[in-house]
C-alpha cells in the first residue's frame, strides 16, 4: 500500500520561541500553503506544538474540516541550551557528527529518531495521506533518517515553508521538494 507524507517546514514567523506567531507574510503564506495541498486527498494533519508550525497548517485544516493533531516529538530541536555566537558551526558539526551533543541539547541522532518516529507510526496507520508541520533542523533530519546525504547544505537550502513529498511504498522511501517559491 503506498502512504504519502507530505513533510511541511513552518511559514515565516517572528522567533523560536515556542509561542512566536507567524507574521503577515506567514499569515499568507499559510493561506497559499492550504491551496496548494488542498487537492492532494489528505485525511491526516500532525503538527508540532509550536504555535508557528500549527498556524502554518491551520488554514489547511479548516478548508478540509479536518482536526489538527499536535505531537510533541515534532517540536523544535534544542541544539543548546545556551546562546552561542557560533551556533550556526554547532549546527553544521551535529550533521556532521550526529551524536554530538551540546550542553542542555539533542544530538542529531535523538531529534532524527523521535521526529521519525512519527513518520514510521503515519506509515503503520490507516492513514493513507498525511500533512506533518515541524522545523527546518527536524525537517532536515527526518529527510536525513530516508536519505541519508541529506545534509547541513540542503539545511540552508530550506523556506519558509517548505514541503517536501515522502512516498512509501513497501520498503522503498521517495522524497520529492515539491514547494517552490515562485
């Protein structure tokens, strides 16, 4: 049976923490977002808890009257629990070296693994197409858990938003970037 997940980094938004509301331009994005999964037969919405993620996903839900589902493991990776002027090398060495860990932080390792368990639950579900909204760094990792040179460089190359189509078809995964800006 083939089970289609539709992978949806978060519209623009006004921060990280976990209550930064998207801006006007995210607003919008979200409503462009709605229209164009609106046609691609989805009967599941799972978004992280973040306020950022499930406004992305929220217009898409209500053209659909659907319920979105919000599940704690697809929250923001904590890289650190710390500031660091330098956190964009931290980033860049934790896909290097996924068990990497910074004080207070993931590893790349335990964020891939509790992100895809979601994916891997969707694909055991009845669910047969389904919207899952989270952060660029999961994103990238649960992408990285499929494909395995999905990388720090394929991390910069992200959107806001940005969606990625994962097909899976027995035991064969293809991962598709279907969103364009333009």
């Amino acid at each position: 049976m083939v089970k289609i997940i539709y992978l949806v980094r978060h519209c623009k938004a006004d921060g990280q923490k976990f209550d930064a509301q998207l801006t006007v331009e995210g607003i919008e994005q979200a409503k462009v977002l709605a229209e164009f999964l609106s046609n691609k037969q989805i009967d599941t919405i799972i978004t992280s808890p973040f306020s950022r993620a499930f406004q992305s996903v929220q217009p898409l839900a209500d053209m659909l009257q659907l319920q979105l589902v919000k599940d704690e493991r697809l929250g923001e990776r904590v890289l650190s629990e710390h500031d660091h002027p330098n956190w964009l090398h931290m980033l860049e060495e934790s896909f290097k070296r996924l068990d990497l860990t910074f004080p207070g932080g993931e590893s790349s390792f335990q964020a891939m693994e509790r992100g895809s368990s979601v994916i891997n639950e969707i694909v055991r579900s009845d669910s047969k197409v389904s919207v899952v909204a989270t952060h660029g760094n999961l994103m990238s990792l649960i992408l990285k858990n499929y494909e395995p040179t999905f990388g720090f460089k394929e991390w910069q190359s992200l959107t806001n938003p940005d969606v990625f189509k994962i097909t899976f078809l027995g035991t064969d995964v293809a991962i598709e970037r279907i969103w364009s800006m333009s």
